[in-house]
C-alpha cells in the first residue's frame, strides 16, 4: 500500500519538426511505444520534455512516476479519456509499479498489477520527511526484501491486519501506529542512518507516527493535524541538528 506525498512528475510533448518523437528516459520511452501499439495510433513529430520533484533511487516510486507522467501526456495527446486498467496493463510490460497512479489509497500487488481492494481517500497526514545520502537499486534489493518478508511473516500480517483496520475505519492514528511499527520491521533489512533518534523523538516533536521508504532512502514523520508554524520551525531544526534539510507535503489524501 502506497503513500503518495504531494510531489509531482509531468511529462510534456511539443508538437513540431523536431526528430526525438521518444523521450529521454529508457521507461519513459517504452511506455510511448507500448501506448501507440496498444491504440493502433502513430506519435507525430515533436519534442518531449519532463519535470519531477521526486529524488530518483531514493524509493519516491520517481520511475513509476515517469511512466505515468508520460501516459497521462499521451492521453491528452490523442484526446482519449484517462484508462487506469490500460496504465497498470503498460505499466505491468515494463516494471513492478507503486500505486501512487491511483486516485484512493489501495492494497495493490505490485509485482502483479493488481489491485485487491481500494480504501477510499478519507485518510490524510501532513508529512515532515528527509532524504537520507543514499541510493537504492530496487532491482537488486528486491529479493532482499523478499527473503525478509518471508523471514517475518507473522509479523507483517499483524502489521497489515492493524493497517487494513485503521483504512476500513478512517483512524488516522490507527494507520500512524501500523506505519511505525512497519518502519521498525524495515530497520532489519533496509535499515535507515536516522531511524532510532527519529523514533526517540516522535513523542516530543508531536509525530503520530513515523514512516520509511520500503526501498528506499526516506524516513519521516507523520501527522494527523497540520502543524502549527512554531511547530515546524522546531520539525525543521530537529532534522537540521542531524544534518539533513527537511521537506513538508500533504501526503494521502482526506482534508488539508
């Protein structure tokens, strides 16, 4: 199950003379390819261009992300309405995906593009977060995770189960605590530089909970109302003591 914070990738076509009709990024550029075969359709000439303001490697979802941007550009293009099953059918011939393409917060299989059961939009956080000096290969560190999922079994069932209950009953605490206790399982296998001082002070700083990046290099805290601006001055500090510049979103969805 995704978090999506309020960062975003946009992909830009310009019609025109110009010959590189295929983006930069190699993903990027198959998915164009995939998306014209699918619709019988032929790319005119043009320049593309992208923007994002996710850290790439750092487990933002920043390669899902590039894929979607670009998707989203060639529906715009040929004028055709929005397909989420022909974005997760693409997206499938390509990677294993985040679900931060959906508009609801979902139990999504990732590596199966599937989505088991979406949880609505009723649950929101304001998120402070630091991107600690790392980068991952989710690629490589995927069977990893996979030998570790397997190893602590138990314990992400139970982690899930309390997750799963705090969507069903729109508990932003709930979510919050299942959130820290899955960070606390991550520490074993993708362990985080900041982790144990973070957890120390979740209580003073007035976190409900922390969160990680599964694959990632983002640890962060979460809240269930925004922060008052003494608050964030305090939030921000904190993480400057220990040598990170901190970023603020919206992360979820719910009420701002």
């Amino acid at each position: 199950m995704s978090f999506p914070v309020d960062r975003y990738t946009w992909a830009h076509f310009e019609p025109g003379s110009a010959a590189d009709a295929l983006p930069a990024l190699s993903k990027a550029a198959r998915a164009v390819r995939l998306f014209v075969d699918r619709y019988g359709l032929e790319l005119p000439a043009g320049r593309w261009s992208s923007h994002t303001e996710l850290d790439v490697g750092v487990g933002m979802a920043s390669s899902t992300a590039d894929i979607v941007a670009t998707l989203r550009c060639l529906f715009q293009i040929f004028k055709l309405p929005y397909d989420v099953l022909a974005v997760t059918e693409i997206l499938a011939r390509i990677e294993r995906a985040d679900s931060v393409f959906l508009d609801e917060f979902a139990l999504y299989l990732s590596d199966r593009h599937t989505v088991v059961r979406g949880f609505g939009t009723a649950v929101g956080f304001h998120t402070c977060y630091v991107v600690e000096p790392a980068t991952v290969d989710t690629a490589a560190v995927t069977p990893l995770l996979l030998r570790h999922y397997r190893a602590n079994g138990a314990s992400y069932r139970d982690c899930l189960n309390e997750l799963l209950e705090g969507f069903r009953a729109g508990d932003s605490a709930g979510v919050a605590h299942a959130a820290t206790a899955s960070a606390a399982l991550s520490q074993q296998v993708l362990p985080k530089a900041t982790y144990d001082v973070v957890l120390a002070n979740r209580e003073r700083l007035g976190a409900d909970g922390i969160f990680v990046a599964h694959t990632g290099a983002v640890i962060g805290y979460l809240f269930a109302r925004r922060l008052a601006r003494q608050r964030m001055d305090e939030v921000s500090a904190f993480f400057r003591g220990l040598g990170h510049q901190c970023s603020f979103a919206w992360g979820g969805y719910g009420y701002q």
